[in-house]
C-alpha cells in the first residue's frame, strides 16, 4: 500500500511519459542460472507510475524462445517432445508478461543474445550454419535465412513487441536447454556490419520496429571510438536504429586498470591523466557517430554492493564522478545530453553479475532508478532537484532532507576510496558480487604500489573510507521514514556498508604491509598486524550478529573468492600473513 501511495505522489511530484520523444526504459537483469529476481520493478504499472514508458524483458523471457519453427521445419521441435513442451510453455509466460506490460502502456522490448538457435537446427544443417571451429558463422547465407526467420517469427508470434535489444560478446544459455549459441564476431568488425545491417533491414525496414543494438562486446565495438566508428559510420541511420551504450568505459566501474595508448586495442585500458593517475572514464564512444544513442545505466551495482548498502550513483552518472575531473571530453550524461545525441536512458534497476548479497528491501536502487528516470524525462531539471523530489516521495521528512542527501553524496567517496582508489592503480576484480578477493589477484597491483612509495598514502586512503562510512552510518540513524521497513532497512544498510569497508581496510593494511616488507624489507609492527587480525576477526562477527539480529540485512559477503575459478579469498590471505608475521 506504502508503495503505491508513493508512486502516486510520483505522479504528482512530475513523473510523466517523456515530453523529449526519447526512450526510458528498464530492466530486471535477473541472476543467470538461478531463480527470478522478486522486485517491483517487474510490475509495469509501477515502472509507468516513476516514469518509464518501456520495459526491457531479460534475456530468458526474449520472443526467440518462444517461437516453434514448425513453418521452417517441423522436425526442429517435434511436436509432443520435451522441447516442444518447453517452448510452449515458455510461449504462454511470455506472452502474459507481454501482455501486462502493453496493459500498463508501456512499450516492450526483449534483450536476445546474438547469434542463438535452436540445438536440433544448428546440429542438422551445421554444414551450413557453422564455421570450421564449429561456431554459428553470420556470414553464411543459410545462417542469415535462420536469423531472418527467427526475426520474422517472433513478431508474428508477439505482435505486442515494439522492438528488440540485440545482445552480443557474452552468449548465456543457463536457463535455454534447447539452444546453442555464439558471439557473432569471428572474423572482426565486419561480422558486425554484417548482422546489423540484417537486422535493420528486417526489423527497422522491413516491420517498422525498433531496433537497439547493443555495443557491448567487452572490448573493441564498446570502448575504442575507432572500431565504433568503423562499425557505424559502414551503417546507414534509421529512425528506428539505436546503439546502446554502458556510460563507462568497460564495465559499471569507478576506476580502470591500465593506461590507455590509441594504438593499443584492448578493452581495460583507456585513460590516463596529466598527473599519471589513470582511472575509468566516461564511455569515449558517447557523442560520436551519426546514430542515435541510448545509455545503459546499472543502478544496482555489481562491484558495489548491489543495494546492499547505500550507494548514489545517479548523481555521478548525470553529472560526473569526482575523479573525472581532468578527463578531456565528455563526462557525463549531462554533458552527452548537451551535444543532441542522447536519445534515451536504460536503466538496469536490478541485477548485472552474478550471486549475492541478496537484498531484500530495494530502498536503494529505487532512489537510483527514480532521479535517473525523472531526469531522463525531463533533462531541463539538474540531478539535485530529481534527487530532493523523489527523496519527498520516498518519504525523507524535509528538515532531514539535506542530512539525507549528504549521506548519499558521502557515498561516491566511500565507495571510490574504500573500494578502488582516488589515486587509482587497483585491482577492481577484488570485491564483486559477493566475493572478496586476496592477495593471489591484489598482489601484483599492491607491489606497484609499494615499489613507488606509496605505501602509507594508499593505507590512510581506506581509513579515510572508513570515517566516511562511518559519517553515513551517523547520519542514517538520525533519519527517521515513515515506512518502517525502509526506516529499519536504511539504518541496518548503512552499519552494513561501514562493517564492509572496514573489512577491506583492514586487510588491505595487512596486505600492503605484508608486501612492503617482502619486497623492501620494513620491518613488520607486530602488535599493529596481531591487532589487525583481531579486528578482522571482530568485523565478520559483527557482520554475522547484524544479520542474525534483523530480517531485513541482505546477505553477507564471502571472505573468498570463486568467481574467477579459485577458491582464494581475503580470509585465507589474511590467516596466511597474520601466521607468518607472528
């Protein structure tokens, strides 16, 4: 009841369908593998009521799953098979999600993963389908016959479709047993032109739909302005033809890795500033080009917490993160906004990643979602007035208003100084999800650090992280909100975050001094490293009783890290030097 009042005063409050002809639209990126994401965010008459005018259905709800093929060849899913079944079923959910969503008057949209086909199809005709690797091959004119019969069917089949987000680089099949696919380019950005051009001309011309094709390809298409340009520049413009791009550079991340050479084509290198501190920019493909272009923005972000704590980043989205300051160019949506080529806002409201924490109030990504939906509808306003407005909404009493807004801009700090750094020159990879990572991933990074002398700068870095956090736990438990469970949620978040982050700076202490005294011989303060562990210790069972003490904590970090194929994780890390500097 609380949600819908809310969403009702959000009408008031001015979230309307956008006045600019634009699109906003969001996505619920589930968890691959692993059972739907529960959130409002799946219901259209709320995603209507904050402002969205369409909705992204993820990859396992796409219209290509639920079309049969029998008009192409009976025998792909014969009639009365298990896979026949499932395709079947899979037609009716799809079609009733669907169906709800044009109800609430949103347009739909279904993100595919390109190139996917039907197991059986591919097996028979892999003479002429594939490439010698095996590989679904979109030169081939008989795979371009299979994806023009695909697109045909599934609008057919869904006439409510508005259009398709076309996916391609990372090719999930957990949850579609009956298919097999690839990522397209195997000969180089050539395969690229080849499969748009199909698709706008079966999509954009051929049935008047929308077609938005997403850049991102973990490298080249996404990142480096030359190979975009070679890719779209070969494309004709349409009215119906978007390209779909992350606001950073790779990944959701505050901070790169590698400094960037333009002769250099790889994806996680990019900028690198005056001063030698080389960091994550805003995305250089933005404002560039002759199409229209749409930003995918992730309000729940996968290396940051995932809602689990208090985490802003609709401000820095619209108006620039802090350490982009001396980037040349574009820094912001504001900024891309300014030069007429922004022509829509993906929000991701949910999901990106992999796992935990598993959050089970969505008071965060909410915030996120709303002023990145207010603003895309209405870009006149600055982000600060989205923010104050929808904070009304959500119930923030006025005189706390500006407390509450600190804390959310406090923040941007302590995630970029108590996670990445401002100074840059980390591993980014050592907390995502819910993994934390040790010194088997951060060592070579954290022995850079110390062979420049850094050392002690770096240190003081995450325990100025800390006071921050702590500053936002402050903060949090002087707001009072007249829902309970956000009122409770909010505060138990906060200590979350400030546990969190004290964690990874204490073992990020005994990590670096572990390192500079193998590499440069400093003697170890052994008291201060015996004290470190024990706090270390102090903090997870800390951690442990917050969860045990309220329903509504998300779930925990993991002191290891799996995710990369090794079971190794800061708890093993920090046993390892706490023993040997006993």
């Amino acid at each position: 009841m609380i949600r819908h009042f809310i969403a009702c005063i959000g009408i008031l409050l001015g979230f309307q369908a956008p006045a600019w002809g634009h699109i906003v639209m969001d996505m619920v990126h589930h968890n691959p593998g692993e059972a739907p994401t529960r959130s409002a965010y799946l219901d259209p008459g709320y995603l209507g009521s904050i402002g969205y005018d369409a909705k992204v259905f993820f990859l396992f709800d796409a219209a290509q799953f639920g079309i049969d093929w029998n008009d192409f060849d009976p025998g792909i899913f014969e009639p009365g098979t298990p896979a026949a079944e499932w395709v079947q079923v899979h037609a009716d959910s799809i079609t009733a999600g669907y169906d709800a969503a044009k109800k609430a008057g949103l347009d739909v949209y279904c993100m595919l993963d390109m190139l996917v086909l039907p197991r059986t199809l591919v097996e028979k005709r892999s003479d002429l389908i594939t490439d010698s690797d095996g590989k679904i091959d979109i030169s081939r004119p008989y795979t371009q016959l299979c994806i023009r019969h695909m697109i045909r069917s599934m609008f057919e089949r869904f006439p409510q479709l508005d259009g398709l987000v076309i996916r391609t680089g990372e090719t999930y099949l957990h949850d579609a047993p009956y298919h097999v696919g690839n990522h397209p380019v195997r000969r180089g950005m050539d395969d690229h032109i080849t499969l748009i051009n199909l698709l706008r001309d079966e999509v954009c011309d051929r049935l008047d739909k929308r077609l938005i094709y997403r850049t991102w390809d973990m490298g080249q298409l996404h990142t480096i302005p030359h190979h975009y340009l070679a890719v779209t520049d070969s494309i004709e413009p349409h009215d119906n033809l978007y390209f779909s791009i992350k606001h950073t550079a790779t990944d959701f991340w505050r901070m790169g890795i590698q400094a960037y050479s333009p002769s250099v084509d790889t994806f996680d290198t990019y900028w690198l500033d005056e001063s030698g501190k080389y960091g994550m920019p805003f995305n250089p493909c933005l404002g560039k080009g002759r199409h229209k272009q749409i930003v995918e923005v992730q309000c729940q972000r996968e290396y940051e917490g995932k809602g689990a704590h208090p985490n802003y980043v609709a401000h820095g989205v619209i108006d620039g993160y802090s350490e982009l300051g001396s980037q040349p160019g574009l820094k912001s949506l504001s900024d891309l906004d300014a030069t007429g080529m922004l022509h829509g806002v993906w929000t991701w409201s949910r999901g990106g990643g992999w796992g935990g924490p598993y959050i089970p109030n969505e008071f965060w990504i909410d915030l996120n979602a709303r002023v990145m939906a207010m603003w895309a509808n209405n870009p006149s306003l600055t982000e600060e007035e989205c923010f104050n407005r929808v904070a009304l909404a959500k119930g923030v009493p006025s005189d706390k208003l500006a407390d509450f807004r600190r804390l959310c801009l406090l923040t941007e700090d302590g995630v970029l100084k108590g996670q990445y750094s401002a100074y840059g020159g980390t591993y980014v990879n050592w907390t995502r999800d819910d993994s934390m990572t040790g010194d088997a991933f951060t060592g070579g990074y954290i022995d850079a650090i110390v062979r420049n002398g850094d050392a002690d700068k770096y240190i003081a870095e995450k325990d100025e992280a800390v006071e921050t956090w702590r500053e936002i736990e402050r903060l949090a438990a002087a707001i009072s909100l007249p829902d309970e469970a956000d009122n409770e949620f909010v505060k138990v978040s906060a200590t979350y975050g400030r546990i969190k982050y004290e964690i990874l700076a204490t073992a990020w202490r005994m990590m670096v001094r572990d390192r500079e005294n193998r590499l440069t011989g400093r003697e170890i303060d052994r008291e201060a490293m015996k004290r470190d562990a024990e706090r270390y210790n102090e903090l997870w069972q800390e951690w442990q009783a917050l969860k045990d003490d309220h329903q509504c904590c998300p779930t925990l970090y993991r002191g290891i890290s799996d995710f990369f194929g090794h079971d190794v994780g800061l708890n093993a890390t920090v046993t390892a030097i706490s023993r040997h500097h006993r």
